[in-house]
C-alpha cells in the first residue's frame, strides 16, 4: 500500500483529502504544521507528500525546500495544494522543488490523476 503525507492545517480540507485517497487505497499520514510533517517525513518516509502553502510557522514552500534538502527525503515527490491560483504561486512553487501543483478546489478525479503522476515519473 502506497502512503501519503498530508500536511494541512484545516480539518475540513485534511478529512476531505483523506477520504479521496483513502477510497483509492492509499494509506494516509497526517500532519497539521510544516514542522511536524519534516519530522513525520524523514521518520516514516512516505511514498509521496501532498502539502498546503499557507499554514502556521512554516509555509509549504518552506517545507518542500527543507524537504529537498534533507537525504532521507529529497527524492519523496512533492505536490503543492493550495488556494494560492496564480501562476507566479505555482512557478515559484515548482522551483522550491515541487513535483506537481493544484489548486484547490479540486476534484477527487483531478487529485487522483497528479497524484499518479508524480508517482509514475518517480521512477523514470
């Protein structure tokens, strides 16, 4: 079973997602703050991190840059999901080392097929 690491810091958006994977059998790992998802990811190393930008303490692309960084998971894809729709947000976002960028809302659909992807290139 794939895992995923959700980092998101509103509940409503953290269940919403979690169910999305979970109908498509992915094992979720959740997190509320940058710091705590860095912690999380190098402990139990996910197959791919899904994360939000605007949370407290650390902002997404903090955490994907930090992310990166670190040996234990520079090679984990990242996706950015967030409300943040301009392209400036979603270039900058891939250039802190970002896999894929969605913005929210979204679909199950539309989850599930960047999700994929990023999966299938990690391995190319």
């Amino acid at each position: 079973m794939r895992t995923i690491l959700i980092v998101e810091d509103t509940p409503s958006e953290m269940a919403l997602i979690s169910h999305y994977l979970r109908e498509f059998g992915y094992a979720v790992i959740s997190a509320e703050t940058g710091k705590e998802a860095m912690s999380k990811a190098i402990a139990q190393t996910p197959d791919v991190i899904l994360t939000d930008v605007v949370m407290p303490g650390m902002s997404g692309f903090e955490l994907c840059r930090g992310l990166k960084k670190h040996p234990a998971t520079k090679k984990v894809p990242i996706i950015i999901c967030s409300s943040k729709n301009l392209e400036i947000d979603r270039l900058w976002g891939m250039k802190q080392g970002a896999d894929a960028y969605i913005t929210k809302p979204f679909t199950q659909e539309q989850l599930i097929r960047v999700l994929r992807s990023v999966e299938a290139n990690r391995f190319v």
